[in-house]
C-alpha cells in the first residue's frame, strides 16, 4: 500500500498544533518529530517535518501528497497548489509598522520608503495594486529590528497579539491580509 505524504513545519508556531492535529485524527506518531522524516505507526502515511516556506515546493512538486502550513507561505510562493481547508488554528495578520513615534497619514505614507519583509511578493504585489512605489528590503528574519537599526522605515511582517512590535518601537498600521493555518494538496492528487 502506498503512503499518504504529508508535509509539516519542523518548528515554529504550528509545529505542535499540527502534530495534535494528526493525533486527534487518530494517527500516531509517537516516535516523534526529531527527525525529519518519521512513519506513523498505525496509518500508511509518512510525515516530513519541513520549513514551512519550503512546504508549498515540496507539495507541488509531489515529494509530498498534502502539507500543513499558514495560508501566507501559499501566497508568497505562488506555487501550483489546492488549498484544501482552513484548519482554524494558527491566526495571525500580515501587517505594515512603523516606528511609534511616527505621525501615520494612510498607505500615502510609504511612498517611496523602505519597508523590510521576509514576504517581498505580497508585499509588492499589494503595493503595485495601490500604485505606490515602495523600496523593498528582503530579509530571513528579525524583521522587527530592521527601523532601529537604518535599515528600513517600516516592516511588514506577521503579526500574532502585536507584543513584539510594542518590544521594538514599533506600532502597527494597516492590515493587509489574515492568514490562519491551511491543509493544501498536489493538484495532480487522486481522490
């Protein structure tokens, strides 16, 4: 029999939640998630615990049948997938900050600023769409540093409950799209 291969994040804020997931759906993976690739024990399915910006890859090009991941990672890769389900765990927001001391005026306010992301193609693709010319700074992580340090004059960046902007100066100014946690399938997947 052929195993079901579903792709999960390694780490990070839905790690745990997916894993409990599976475990409410009966499969059991006791052997844990220490390794990155691991079979569960009562269910022909491999599970692959994957950076979850590699996951949308990964499920496209059919190394894994199904993946676990939030619905921001989808829109950033772009990538040939079904979006299956929202799984309702995982709530977070996409946001632009700034520094708190700024006067905010609307999205006018980034004209021709630097905004640094680890999400450059939502980004532009919402900027392009408003019609303001911004200068994006792609960066892996630590976002929020990124006006403190000259690097850019706001971030856009994931927000959960908006404590670590308060920790780092900054203040969040516009919603540009909510994402939660999504269950995406390869489109070539037979039923």
């Amino acid at each position: 029999m052929e195993k079901i291969k579903i792709a999960i994040q390694k780490s990070g804020r839905l790690s745990e939640k997916s894993l409990n997931l599976l475990s409410e759906c009966g499969i059991d993976i006791s052997n844990g998630n220490r390794k990155l690739k691991t079979e569960a024990k009562n269910f022909p399915m491999e599970i692959l615990f994957l950076r979850d910006d590699d996951i949308p890859q990964y499920v496209e090009q059919g190394v894994a049948d199904i993946g676990i991941l939030g619905e921001n990672e989808v829109w950033e890769k772009e990538k040939d997938v079904s979006v299956i389900e929202k799984l309702g765990f995982g709530n977070c927001r996409l946001s632009l900050a700034i520094p708190k001391d700024e006067q905010y005026t609307g999205l006018d306010y980034f004209e021709g600023k630097r905004i640094a992301t680890s999400y450059p193609r939502i980004l532009s693709n919402f900027f392009v769409k408003k019609g303001i010319n911004v200068k994006i700074e792609e960066i892996g992580g630590s976002v929020e540093i990124a006006t403190g340090i000259g690097l850019a004059d706001g971030i856009f960046d994931i927000v959960s409950t908006g404590s670590t902007l308060l920790m780092n100066g900054l203040k969040e100014v516009e919603t540009i799209l909510k994402s939660e946690a999504v269950l995406i399938a390869n489109n070539n997947l037979s039923p």
